[in-house]
C-alpha cells in the first residue's frame, strides 16, 4: 500500500496534481547545497547523482534540453 493510500485508478490524477506546482525534495538536500553534487532525474523518474567537475556534469551543464535548478538555500537572506 502506498503512503497516501491513494487508489490505482486515481494515482495518474494525483500524481498530476502533486507535480502541478515546484516541489523542493533534492534541492533542499545538502547533497547539491554543501557538497556540490549535480542530481539529474529523468522522464522515467529516475535519479542519478553527478559528480561536480565529471565529464557528464559537464554535458548535461552544457545541453540546452536539460532544465536546470539551483539547489535551495537553507535559510532566507
């Protein structure tokens, strides 16, 4: 059972209404924040890790299909 106990015949509905508006989840991480590491996902929802300063950071920096977002700050300025 799911963590929202939400029916199979509804999950499409509430999967679309979750991802409706930006969701902080691995920007809030220290893992980009502190120790600078890239976090890639893609439309399969599969996440990957990238090293900072590797040749796939590099290309996945430099490729103007991929969206990039900054990791999020831990504390308003």
């Amino acid at each position: 059972m799911s963590r929202q106990a939400v029916p199979e015949e509804d999950r499409a509905l509430a999967r679309e209404a979750f991802f409706a508006r930006s969701q902080a989840c691995l920007r809030s991480s220290p893992l980009g924040k502190r120790y600078g590491w890239g976090i890639h996902h893609n439309a399969e929802s599969k996440i990957a890790l990238v090293p900072l300063g590797s040749d796939e950071y590099r290309n996945l920096a430099a490729d103007p299909e991929v969206k990039q977002t900054k990791a999020m700050r831990s504390r308003r300025v």
